[in-house]
C-alpha cells in the first residue's frame, strides 16, 4: 500500500508542476490520484518534497 501512496504522490507532484494555477486547484489534484484528505495530503507532501503543495503549483 505504501509503494501505491508513493506512486500517486509522484503523480500529483508532476501533475502540480504542470498544471495552471489560475485553472485548477490542489484540492482538485488530490482528489484526482484518489487523496481525499487533504490535510494528510498535504503533511505527506511536504514530507517527501520539502515544500508547500501551493508553492509547487504556482512556480
């Protein structure tokens, strides 16, 4: 399970990266690779990344 939560992490991290911000928001990319807590999200985020979810997604 763990090695599914890294995959989906990694996803949403290159999926932020891409995306605009002025079109689409953290929580709708959580929610797309099946993260439906945010909070969590976000903590698991910032522990892998060492950034901001909104940091990622404006840059």
């Amino acid at each position: 399970m763990q090695f599914l939560r890294q995959i989906r992490l990694e996803r949403a991290h290159q999926q932020l990266l891409r995306e605009d911000p002025a079109t689409v928001t953290v929580a709708e990319v959580a929610q797309s690779w099946g993260f439906d807590n945010l909070g969590r999200f976000s903590q698991m985020y910032r522990h892998r990344y060492g950034r901001l979810l909104s940091h990622t997604l404006r840059d």
